[in-house]
C-alpha cells in the first residue's frame, strides 16, 4: 500500500518518489516538520518545510480513502454483489470523487420513489421502457396496473421515477453534468424577501451573479456566509438546456413512444436528483477552495505577525490607553517580569494631564524604561500625543502596539495563572507591554482567530483552520528557538517533539532545580526520551551555558564535527565561533560521511557565523501624520504614513492613525499588475497611502499606494 503512496503523492506534487519515502519514513518514526527540514536534508532531498508538509497532508488524504475504500468494498460485499471486477475497480481507484460514483448504485437507500416503485413490482416496466423497442407505452404499462398500481399513470410514473435514479447512478451521467458545472456554473444570490434593511450589509450581493470559476474567495465566503445568516439565497447553475442535450444523446434511443417516456424521465433525474447532488458538489468543492485560500491568506499573516521585529529584553512601560476609566500603566523589567501598576487619567472627563505626566516620567525614571508601548485602541493617539510630549530624564523610545486579542488574553485562563492577583485592565497592559519585547512568545499564548489578521475566520472550516494555524505557530516558534531558561510553557509546547505535558515539566524541573546548565541536561527532565530530545534540542537555546553551541542552532548530535574542526585547526569551540579567518581555513568536504552531507555542514558553518542569531528584523519607531486623529480629518490626495494591520485576498488594509483602517485595493497596490497583495506588502510594514476617498457616513476609507515611493517588502 505504501508503495502507491508514494508514487501517487510523487505525481500530485512534483516530488521523486525516493524522497517521498523516505520523508514519509521519518515522519512514520514520530519526526515533527520542522526537524525534518532542518536536520534532515540529507535524508529528504533537502525538502522544505512546505513540501513536507504537503507530503503530510497528502499522506493524511490517501489514508482516508484508503478506510473509505475498505468500509465500500464490505458493504458490497455484504450484499452479494462484490465481483473480482469491481473489487479491482475499487482497489485501484484512488479518486474520492469516482469512488463514491462507483459505490452509488451499491449505497443502502433510504425510502426513495425508486425504491417505492420497486416494491410495486415497476422495476421490469423501467427495464422494459429502456430497451426504447415499445411503440405504445401504455399497452406496456397494462400489465402492471394491479395491487398498489392504480392505473397506468402510476405505473408509468413509476418506471419514470426508476429510470431518473439509474440516470442518477451512471458515472457517465454524472461526469456529463459535472463537466458543464465546471465549464458553464454560474453562482448566483438573491436577497430574502423582507430581509433588504436588516441584511444591508449584504446589498452588492442581492442581486448578484458571476461565473463559479471566477468568483473569488472573499466574495463566495461572504455569500456563504449571507446564507447562513439568512438574508441570502445562494445557488450553483450549470447551462440546463445544455446539460439535458446531452443526458438526451447518451440516453433516448430511437423514436418510438418509449424514447419519449426515456426523455421525461431524463429531464426528471436532472432537475430532482442530478443537478441537486452536483450543485452540492460544487458547492462544497467551492467552497473548500475558497476555505484553502482564506486559511493560506489567514496563515502567512499570523506567520508575519509573529515574526515581527522584537524589542528584546528592554524595560518598558506598557500603556493601555482609555479615556473615562483611564489609562493602565505597568512597568516590566527585562525578562518581561511585572513591577509596577497604576492607573492615570490625562484624558477627559478628569484631565489631570499635569499629574499624569509627572507620573509617567517618574515611573521612567525610577523604573529606568528604555520603551514605551502604546496599545492602538480606544484613546490611542491622544495618549501617544501625550506620551511623546513628556520630558524624560533618558532617552524613551515610543512605540504603538496592536493591541488585538489583549482583551481575550487578559481574560483568559493563562492570563489568571500568570498573574492571579491582578484584574484583566493589568494583565491587558502587561500584554501590550511584552508584545513590544517579544511579539512571538506573547501571541503564542492568544487563540490566532482572536488576533484579528484574517477574514471570514468563523466562516472557513475550523479543524483545517486550526490545523493550518498550529503549523504556522510551531514553524515560526522553531525558526527563532528559546531559551529554555526563560521560555514559558506555553512557547516551550510549540518546540518540536515537545507538547504541553514535557513544557510544563521543563518549566517544573527548572523551578525546582535553577537554570539548565547544558542541552544534556534536559533528558533529566521526566518524561524527556531520547526521541524527544532529538526532536527539540536543536530548537532550545541555552545562552549562558559552558558549551558555546547550547546557544545554537547546531544540533548536539553534531556536536563533534565542530569539536573535530576546532582540533584540526589546534584552537577551542568558542576560538572557532569568533574568528572567521580560522572558518575559512576548513575543507568542508573532508568532514562529509555517510549520514552528514553538505547541506549539514553548510548549515553548521552559517550558525558558527552568527550563533544562536535572531532571523527576526530589526524594530522601527513609526509617527503618524500628528495633523490626523479622526476620520474628518482626511481630505481626498493627501499622503499619509501607514501601517499594513492586515492583508486580503483583495487588497490590504492601513491603519493612517484613526479609529478606521483604510482599504488599499489590489488594483491600487501597485504601478504594476499584481495578483497577490503579498507580493508587495507584509503585516505591520510602514507604508506611505493616498486618501481615494472618505465615506463619512459608512465610515469607509479608499487609500491607493500607487505612484508612492514605498519600501519593498
């Protein structure tokens, strides 16, 4: 069985069988993907993560169909019918689609007219109408006007209802229609009646049309999702006339009055049974392709985010801005640790801007804060305003954070254990303040739906979803590594070959027994195999330890190929790493072996460059225009600096320092034609928009990027 596994998963993506197998093998063993991707290359090919991950998915899939295939050829089989040719038809079809076509006429029905008909005994009478020979239909249906038949209208109507499902069943049939479904389907939605002022939000789709093959993944979502709230009727239509036509050629034979009797029942299957089943294919294969492309939309965002450019370990002063109740203030030190809170009111109704100030540069002072994060709420820039007017004794840096799924952390169950004797305003700040730090190790402890980078997150199919989003953590949480020594467990469980269970005991064990000296030291952990260890070592950092490599991506088990280098160029592991004239006297080729490659070894001389290197940016402070702080404040052509806070399908959304992001149109991206906003723009890059257009009254605004000096992403 594997062996069709991996020619049919070499074919779909493109990849040699042998190194399918063998990244297929290493996945079998328990082997997580990114410690595939980065210590396995030899095995693999050098596969990246998301080959491998596709190798993943596809295994997954094929499995599936697999169980599918067992649980269709026992129900056959138990019916009798199971032939040594459809037993290979079956076995050799690795096609959902085609299986199920094969398995229709096989499937357990529930009281169908088909059904009924048969237990009136009409089944010989369909036979007989669709050999076409009959000239006088109702002479053939005489016979079997007897017991529940009344007359021989019914009878009729009965072989109609017979034939229509043996339409239904036949795999050519049902190819026919699904072809001009693919070439012809047009989606179409009309607004409920009596629903126009309630579902106004929906008013560009009530009276809506397009060909399914163009209809993009934004707009079917949000008909999808008029449908189900009740103010949309959405359906799928392929060309009738054309796909009857055809049913016609393949069916009606002849002329005689039979043929004509064929022919309704023909018409019948395609409007009752045919059409029904292929729109709901359709639908449903339509909307898994806008899912996939809202997740895949949804999932590089969050990778972006996550990966934004850290502080890193500075004292901040973390804001939460608000006007009546306040602005909560928190002071953290370097590792992130909370050391002061308190609230003060520069804003009106109290406007105490004189002692707040005073506050705040005090807090500065005897906190000694190098940045400040201000959350991009509520009060947002008139706190930043107010914050960036205050005299400090040192120099301040001044950032604005999103502040986006605070409130679900500071509400959260992590948010109590961290921090069980202070309310959610505090636990809000604190997070705000440690987004700045370290972006990364404070959103792994937030839901990534709740962190507002995505479109139609509760619309698309939420296990793929998760899924998709677990992965984009997980990567991202090994791309950079942790120190183990400081790394809660909530960005530990995201290590490879680590979960939930080994995090909260490296966290334990660290409690109980202070810093971990050495990598090794971690398979004193409970529950820590040597399997596990080799999934997650390389991905841990241990910054003050003996072993220069503990802080490194080099992984222990090569180890001795660097201590081998140093011997061989007479100096230490740590004289190695700092002086690249030694680096470049070594022959690569002459460590190469039967298990470590080039690749390996190209790998560990990168990592000796820049030990245990950030891949992260480096963070920059922004400034709004300081002239705009609310919508009437834009007037059409003015240029303004912006931040990208998400990015579509159709476009990408700015924040230019009001309460409303503005809306950058994908035809608006670019001088040039672009088919993918991430082609130019990347979450939270600092770019410079032009007002289109201010809609006061939808609170919408249309920005264009074109003609503007921008960065490149």
């Amino acid at each position: 069985m594997t062996e069709i596994f991996y020619s049919l998963i070499s074919k779909a993506l493109g990849i040699p069988a042998r190194q399918v197998e063998k990244t297929m093998g290493l996945l079998d063993e328990g082997a997580t993907i990114p410690f595939i991707s980065r210590y396995r290359k030899e095995v693999t090919g050098g596969l990246d993560e998301v080959q491998i991950g596709d190798i993943n998915d596809h295994y997954g899939k094929l499995k599936e169909v697999s169980k599918r295939k067992e649980t269709i050829l026992a129900s056959i089989d138990e019916q009798g019918k199971l032939t040594p040719e459809l037993k290979k038809r079956i076995e050799t079809s690795w096609d959902s689609t085609e299986l199920e076509d094969i398995y229709l006429p096989y499937k357990p029905k529930r009281q169908t007219k088909a059904e009924i008909a048969r237990k009136k005994g009409l089944e010989p009478l369909a036979t007989l109408l669709m050999l076409q020979t009959a000239q006088d239909s109702t002479k053939a249906a005489s016979p079997y006007v007897k017991g529940e038949v009344k007359d021989v209208r019914e009878a009729l109507q009965g072989a109609w209802d017979i034939i229509a499902e043996w339409v239904n069943e036949d795999e050519q049939a049902r190819n026919t229609v699904r072809n001009s479904f693919s070439r012809t389907a047009v989606i179409s939605s009309k607004v409920v009646k009596g629903k126009e002022e309630e579902g106004s939000k929906y008013r560009d789709y009530f009276d809506f049309s397009e060909p399914l093959n163009r209809c993009s993944s934004h707009r079917l979502l949000a008909l999808r999702r008029g449908e189900a709230e009740g103010f949309l009727r959405v359906s799928i239509s392929p060309d009738t006339e054309g796909c009857i036509e055809r049913l016609n050629r393949r069916f009606v034979k002849g002329r005689y009055d039979a043929s004509a009797q064929v022919e309704e029942a023909v018409g019948d299957s395609f409007k009752r049974l045919l059409k029904p089943s292929i729109e709901t294919e359709f639908a449903n294969l339509s909307k898994m392709k806008a899912d996939e492309e809202a997740i895949r939309v949804f999932s590089e965002n969050l990778r972006q985010l996550l990966l934004s450019p850290p502080l890193g370990q500075k004292r901040v002063l973390g804001v939460d801005p608000g006007y009546r109740t306040g602005c909560k203030v928190v002071c953290l030190d370097a590792q992130g640790n909370l050391v002061h809170n308190e609230a003060i009111y520069p804003h009106p109704p109290q406007n105490e801007k004189g002692k707040a100030a005073s506050k705040v540069a005090q807090l500065v002072s005897t906190y000694a804060i190098d940045a400040i994060a201000i959350g991009n709420g509520t009060a947002s820039r008139e706190t930043e305003q107010f914050i960036t007017g205050i005299r400090y004794d040192r120099k301040v840096q001044v950032f604005v954070v999103s502040e986006n799924g605070a409130s679900v952390y500071s509400a959260s169950k992590i948010a109590r254990e961290e921090f069980p004797e202070y309310d959610v305003t505090v636990r809000g700040a604190v997070s705000i303040g440690r987004r700045l730090m370290d972006p990364l190790a404070e959103l792994v402890k937030i839901d990534p739906k709740s962190i507002g980078v995505g479109q139609y997150q509760h619309d698309v199919e939420q296990g793929a979803l998760k899924k998709s989003l677990d992965q984009t953590v997980e990567s991202c949480v090994n791309l950079v590594g942790v120190d183990v020594n400081t790394a809660s467990k909530h960005l530990l469980t995201y290590i490879s070959g680590l979960g939930p269970t080994l995090a909260q005991n490296i966290v334990n064990y660290r409690a109980e027994h202070g810093p971990f000296a050495s990598r090794r030291e971690l398979l004193k952990v409970p529950r820590m195999g040597e399997k596990a260890f080799e999934q997650s070592a390389g991905f841990l950092r241990i910054t003050s330890g003996k072993n220069p490599l503990d802080n490194s991506a080099v992984h222990p088990e090569s180890y001795s190929i660097v201590e081998q280098m140093a011997k061989d160029l007479n100096c230490t592991v740590s004289e190695l790493i700092a002086n690249k004239e030694l680096k470049k006297k070594l022959n690569l080729q002459k460590y190469v072996s039967a298990t470590i490659g080039m690749p390996t070894l190209t790998d560990i001389m990168e990592e000796l460059d820049k030990p245990g290197r950030d891949p992260r940016q480096t963070i920059k402070v922004f400034e709004f225009d300081p002239n705009v702080k609310k919508l009437e404040d834009l007037k059409e052509g003015m240029i303004l600096p912006g931040i990208v806070t998400n990015i579509t399908a159709f476009g990408c959304f700015v924040d230019v320092g009001i309460k409303e992001n503005g809306l950058v149109h994908i035809s608006e991206m670019a001088d040039r034609f672009i088919t993918d906003p991430t082609q130019v723009v990347s979450m939270h890059q600092h770019v410079q928009v032009r007002v289109q257009s201010v809609d006061l009254v939808r609170k919408r605004v249309q920005l264009s990027m074109k003609g503007l000096a921008n960065e490149s992403k």
